[in-house]
C-alpha cells in the first residue's frame, strides 16, 4: 500500500514544475524543476523533508507548498535557483548527489556568445544557509547543441556527464567532466564520446555511483536505438568502449526509441533501459522496458549486458509510452518506469521488484487526473522507500505542474 501523495505545487501558468524531478538517496531531498518558468528563463528548488506531526502550507515567494502527508513537511532549502535569460530552459535536466548537497543543473538554451542555444550546466553546493556555484561553469561553444539535454552526476558529486543529442547535425555527444580539487574547476576527462549517423547519441544518460560507468542512449539509430555503457580507465585518462544493448522484444521496430531513457545502479552492474514508443504487443505506443545485467569479459567471451527477466510492459494500454522515464533503485533491486500516456490516456507509474527470479510488482500508481504527464519524470530512493513523480502538465494539460511524493512502507 501507499500513503498519500505529496504535491508540491506551483500556481503559474505553463511553468511544467516536475518536467525534471530527482531524489536523494535516502529519499530525504528533492530537486524539482519548472524550466518553462519566467518565459521558459527555468527555476529549479530544492526541499527537505523533515518529520512534523503538523499539516503544511505555506508561501514560497509567490508560489505554494501543499503537504498532504501529517507526518512529513517538505521545507524548502534555500533560496530557488534561476535561468537567466528567456528559452534557456534551466532545469530540464537534473543531478542530485547522494547527500543531496549537491546539485547539477542544465540550461540547454543558453547562448555562450554568438553560440546561440549552445547549452551549458552549473554546479551547486548547499552550504547550509543557500546554494554556491561549484568551480566554473561548464559551457558549450557550438551553435544549437543543446548541451545538458541530458545531464548524470556521480554520488559524491565530483564528475558529471553532460550529453548534447544535437552536436553535429543530430549525430550527439556526451563531454564528462571532473572536479579538480586543486584548481576548483571543472576538467576534461577524457576525450568526447560521440555517435554515429544522426542517432541523438546522448539523449539520455545515466552514471554508476562513483563515476567510473556511463550509460549512453541512443534512441534513433538505424537499428531502433541502444544504449552504449563506457568504463573510465584511470591509467590511460581516457574511456574505455563497452557492450551495446539492444532492443530485445518481440516485433521490436525500427521507431521504439530505445534508449530514450536509461538508469543505471550504483555498481554499474544492471542498467533499466525504457522504450516508450514499442507496440510490438498489440498497443501502438504502449512502451516497454528492460533490465540488463553486465558480464565481464573472460578469457573466451566479450563483455556483454544480458537481460534479466522479461520485458515490462505494466498492463499494456495503447498510447501509454512506459518507459518514457525509468528510475533504477542504487541496489538494482527495484525499477520505475514512468508512462504519461496521452490526452486519453491517464499516466500512471510501474515500480517492479526483482525477486531473484522475476520482476514483480502490485498495482501501478495511477494519476487522478488526465493530461497530467503523470510520470513524465521519476526518481526513486534507496530500496525504493520513496518514489518522485513529476506531472508537468497538471491542471489538464495546461501545463502548471505538480510533483507527487509516495511513500512505501519499509
């Protein structure tokens, strides 16, 4: 069973709060992002929960705060976080370190100069009181790149993936940088890694815990997209190719999007892969996923991912794009697969259990509204004890916004 949910709400008109949503580890955080407010400029807050016996609603600037659970109040932790300037989009992607204290925010629309939507993420620390800029900003020079698309950070917060699905004529992408602990700014690690074809190589992304695996989406490639993980190798400061998984369902078609969203553990052994647009089952649109366990090399055998478990695809309704998000619990235990659906179809979420021999689950959580997006995004704690979902297009699709908080008992 669940308890209820936790709304955090916002009031203004077409701000899509929960286009982006990421929790802690210990679920005790959450980074939620409005990227359409202020003229698309983007605004990013983050709350704490803390443990009250008190109901709460209170004004945040000229936004509200809604706390629907008696036993929980999510305070803000300071001050909310801005775009700059009209269509950066900041917040479209976030990353979230285990502690929560820091912060990792794309503004995908950022002009660097003449560079016009070249894109470019900064780097927050919670010091107690507000958020502080960490090192330099990470910028994009190319033109339309749309760097920070797709965004991943490692636990600690030192590294950090930035994926631009649009560098060089929509082949993509993806620069990772590291915390220089002398100099206090971001550096290269490594050479770019990049696509082939106009594949959106790096639309989604995803990191182990310690930054040492990437997880690389490429949902329009020719073969119906993969996902390509990477391995750092520290002697020869450069990253190391990895296996491709593919798409392995039935009927699998060349227009799924494999790849369009990818979760890895914190070990980097199991990786959740979403498809949204899969209808190889006999429901256009109905979405599928999968979960990937890795196998290192051997003296007779390649490294490779191998599915464990069958396909997810919840209960399978027409146009109700599972797998459009995933969120893949740092154990590898539990998976969440995010599925708006459409105008006709309400979203609802899907969060499996792996059980030593199949994945299993309950009922799905299911939006109490249409149009919603409900699980457009999706987070999930630490033995899945608490799980986000964003709702950017709550209040029938015209786009206010409102995340939901659930609760799992342990």
């Amino acid at each position: 069973s669940l308890h209820d949910a936790l709304p955090i709400s916002e009031n203004a008109f077409g701000d899509r709060t929960g286009g982006a949503v990421v929790l802690s580890k210990d679920g005790m955080v959450l980074a939620v992002s409005s990227d359409r407010e202020d003229v698309r400029s983007g605004r990013v807050r983050v709350f704490r929960a803390v443990s009250s016996g008190r109901n709460l609603r209170q004004e945040i600037g000229d936004k509200r705060t809604r706390n629907l659970l008696s036993d929980v109040t999510w305070e803000p932790m300071g001050e909310p976080l801005a775009g700059r300037s009209r269509t950066d989009h900041f917040g479209i992607a976030l990353g979230l370190s285990d502690d929560g204290s820091r912060l990792a925010v794309s503004e995908p629309g950022y002009d660097n100069g003449d560079a016009y939507n070249a894109g470019n993420v900064r780097v927050f620390h919670f010091n107690g009181t507000d958020w502080e800029l960490v090192g330099n900003e990470i910028m994009c020079d190319v033109r339309a790149d749309l760097a920070g698309s797709a965004l991943a950070l490692s636990g600690d917060g030192s590294r950090v993936a930035v994926g631009a699905y649009r560098n060089n004529q929509q082949t993509g992408r993806v620069k990772l940088y590291e915390l220089n602990n002398s100099t206090g700014n971001w550096t290269d690690m490594g050479s770019p890694l990049e696509g082939t074809g106009k594949e959106h190589f790096g639309f989604s992304l995803s990191l182990n815990v310690d930054g040492s695996v990437v997880a690389i989406g490429a949902p329009l490639s020719d073969d119906g997209g993969y996902v390509q993980t990477f391995s750092w190798v520290d002697a020869l400061g450069e990253w190391n190719d990895g296996p491709r998984m593919y798409n392995e369902a039935v009927n699998a078609d060349i227009d799924d999007r494999f790849g369009f969203s990818v979760s890895l553990s914190a070990d980097g052994n199991r990786c959740a892969v979403g498809a949204p647009r899969y209808g190889g089952d006999g429901f256009p649109l109905g979405g599928i996923a999968f979960v990937f366990e890795y196998t290192p090399p051997s003296e007779t055998a390649n490294a490779r991912w191998d599915q464990i478990g069958e396909g997810l695809n919840g209960d399978g309704p027409v146009r109700l794009q599972l797998g459009y998000s995933v969120s893949l619990s740092p154990d590898g235990q539990f998976v969440a697969l995010g599925s708006p659906g459409d105008e006709s179809i309400q979203g609802r979420v899907f969060v499996y259990h792996w059980n030593g021999d199949v994945w299993d689950y309950t009922q799905p959580i299911v939006s109490d509204t249409p149009m919603d997006d409900f699980g457009f995004s999706v987070s999930l704690s630490l033995n899945a004890t608490r799980i986000a979902i964003g709702r950017p297009s709550e209040s029938r699709g015209v786009g206010h916004g409102l995340v939901s908080v659930y609760e799992f008992p342990v």
